[in-house]
C-alpha cells in the first residue's frame, strides 16, 4: 500500500485510454480497447493517480443484466477495463479505483456490480467482498475468467430506483 491517500476521480474515457490499452490489451491495435460501452452516456470511468498526476489504474462501469439472474439483481451494474500499471501493483491503486468505482454505480442507483474477472485476481476480488459465481471460462485473449458479484447498499437510495433524500 502507499503512505498517501490515493486520487481518485470519475473521468473521461480519454484520460484512461494510455493506460487501458497497453495493460489490458497489449501488443493489439488500440481499437483492441474502445469498448462498445464507452459510447453510453450511462457508462462512468475511474482513473487513479499517483502523487506526480499519472493514472496509474483505471476501471470502467455500465448498466449491464447480471448473468445469473436471482432476486435483488435486477439493478446491476458491470465493471471492465479493470487495470493498473506495472509499476504500483499491490500499491493499492486497483483497490482504490475500484472501491471509487462501486461507490459512484451506488450513488447512481446499481444494487448489484459484477464483473468477468481474470481467475488469477481472484483473491483480489475476493478480498473486497465479491464472491465468484458459476464455472471458470476463458475470454479471449485475456484467459481464464469467473464472474464475480457484489451487492452493494443504497446509501442514499429512497428504494425507488433514485438516489437522494425524500421526494
């Protein structure tokens, strides 16, 4: 972990992209990590940033059906895009963008995140309180993945849908 509280902040998808592409789509053309999800006015994206302002993780969030459905998963949001430099691994920067990420699907109304995580970050996931749901698969090219879930509280939410103190 840093000494230093990490920055976070809700950002546009270009300020991401340096990082997106050559971490979770290395080696491809960059058009490998425009997301058909970038584009939905809906869709929120995390940058973390180091001390000198350089976005050292990022993450990507949207409305998206949870796959497995079960009661108290209509409200779901997935994250994708999930990912950190090299150089800060176990710095804590994946963890801060993602628990940034998972407090603004909340205030946004999301009952329920999901993701398709890589099985080698299982522990990670796990560790903040996802649990691993159905069977191992692989996506290309990334490898072998589970979906991890998570429910996520309504601090603010009035039940409804919206978020925000009494109508």
């Amino acid at each position: 972990m840093t000494s230093a509280p990490i920055r976070t902040a809700v950002v546009p998808v270009a300020e991401i992209f340096g990082l997106r592409h050559p971490v979770l789509r290395p080696g491809l053309p960059a058009e490998a990590a425009v997301y058909p999800e970038d584009g939905d006015p809906r869709t929120f994206h995390v940058a973390a940033y180091d001390g000198a302002g350089a976005v050292r993780a990022c993450v990507t969030f949207f409305p998206d059906p949870f796959p497995h459905p079960a009661p108290g998963t209509d409200a779901a949001w997935r994250f994708r895009g999930m990912g950190s430099h090299p150089d800060v691994r176990g710095l804590g920067y994946g963890a801060a963008v993602l628990r940034a990420g998972l407090a603004e699907a909340a205030a946004r109304g999301a009952g329920l995140v999901w993701c398709n995580g890589r099985t080698s970050a299982r522990g990670f996931y796990e560790r903040l309180g996802f649990t691993a749901t159905g069977e191992e698969f692989v996506l290309a090219p990334s490898g072998p993945h589970h979906v991890f879930s998570l429910p996520l509280p309504h601090p603010r939410g009035r039940g409804d849908g919206t978020v925000g103190g009494p109508p």
